[in-house]
C-alpha cells in the first residue's frame, strides 16, 4: 500500500509515498487547508486504522512527521481543519475524533455524544464559515460541534430518514445535505435552525463535491 501524489495537469507522479509503511490499504487522506496543502494526512486499513502526517514534498518519498493508532473501528472520513492549522477531525463507526498535530505527536479527543445521539456510523464531515463541524450519522442526525471542543453545540435529529451522506458548506454559510435512502438534498440556512430549499432525487445516492 502506498500514496501516490500526481501533477493534476501532465498526469506524471510527483511522489510515492508510504512503502513499507502502511500495514494495509489506505481508507482516508487529505491534504491540508490551512497552509495550501504542505502537509498530507493519511489512514489505513490496519487493525488499528493508523494515522500519519508526512512532509510529502519532502524528497521523492516524503518524510512521515507523527503517526499514532486512530481507531479499531472502520474509519469512512478524514479532514484537516480548514482555520485551525495544527487541526485535522476523522470519524467512522460509532466515533469522531479530533485531532491535534504539534511538535511532532499527534493528540487525539473523542468526540462526546448525548446518549440520544451517539449514531452507529458517523459517516460525513465539514466546516462552517466561523471554524465549526458539522457532522452527519447513520441515524440521519446532523450534529453541530464547537470550534476547539469535543461536544455537541447543537442536534437537528432526524434531518434525513436513513444515514446522512454528504454535507457540503457553501460560501455563504449555508448548508447541504444528502439522504441516500430519502433522495433528498436540503438546503440549510447558515445557523441550521431551518430548511430553506428541499428537492428530491430518484435512486439517489448523494455526494458533494467542490
């Protein structure tokens, strides 16, 4: 198992990184926000889903910065904070973790769920305008978490019927959502206290992208 970092235009690889490192496949990466991309953060398919910061413009292999366990449960999603530049969240089943990357040790905080909310899966992430996440689960909740903490700020319980798949923020604070098993994509108001805008779309499975 290995990462392969190519040039978006002429297609050739740039780096090979991670042989010999990673145990198994690779699940989830992301490349940093904050600081246009310096640093990758990868996880694999390891008994203990390990996660591992590298340098990846380091020589042709990169260099590995920090590496520590993430979960022995299936991790499904991966991001770097986009304000927070030491920041990187990750979640999967019956978890959220965040994560903090400094002075070469990565330090990991498990996300605190109210016992009405805590979903089988948390199965996707993103960021609001002022620096918090948002979250949705297999219980078709969408659970807002304060920026530099560990709890939930905020539930909207029962957003969708089935699992929340895809959340997307857009520039102007507002939120949407995708339900595989309802076909609905809702647009939020920035504060996600309403619905605005709701469609839906026939033997859907919803995924956001930039």
């Amino acid at each position: 198992a290995h990462v392969r970092v190519w040039n978006s235009v002429s297609l050739h690889t740039l780096h090979v990184i991670g042989i010999g490192d990673f145990e198994r496949s690779i699940c989830c990466l992301a490349f940093s926000k904050a600081d246009s991309g310096a640093l990758l953060c990868v996880i694999d398919e390891s008994s203990e889903h390990n996660i591992s910061v590298w340098d990846w413009q380091k020589g042709d292999k990169g260099q590995k910065l920090a590496e520590n366990k993430s979960s022995g449960d299936t991790v499904v999603a991966m991001d770097f904070h986009p304000l927070d530049k030491n920041g990187l969240i990750s979640c999967g089943k019956g978890h959220i973790s965040f994560w903090t990357f400094e002075n070469g040790v990565l330090y990991k905080k498990l996300g605190i769920f109210d016992h009405r909310d805590k979903p089988k899966y948390v199965t996707c992430l993103a960021f609001t305008g002022n620096g918090d996440v948002v979250s949705g689960d297999s219980s078709g909740n969408i659970l807002i978490w304060a920026r530099g903490t560990n709890v939930v700020a905020k539930a909207i319980r029962n957003a969708h019927e089935g699992p929340v798949f895809s959340i997307y923020a857009l520039k102007d604070g507002e939120i949407l959502t995708g339900g595989g098993k309802d076909g609905r994509v809702v647009q939020w108001d920035a504060e996600l206290t309403k619905a605005e805008v709701e469609t839906v779309v026939s033997l859907f499975n919803s995924c956001f992208t930039v």
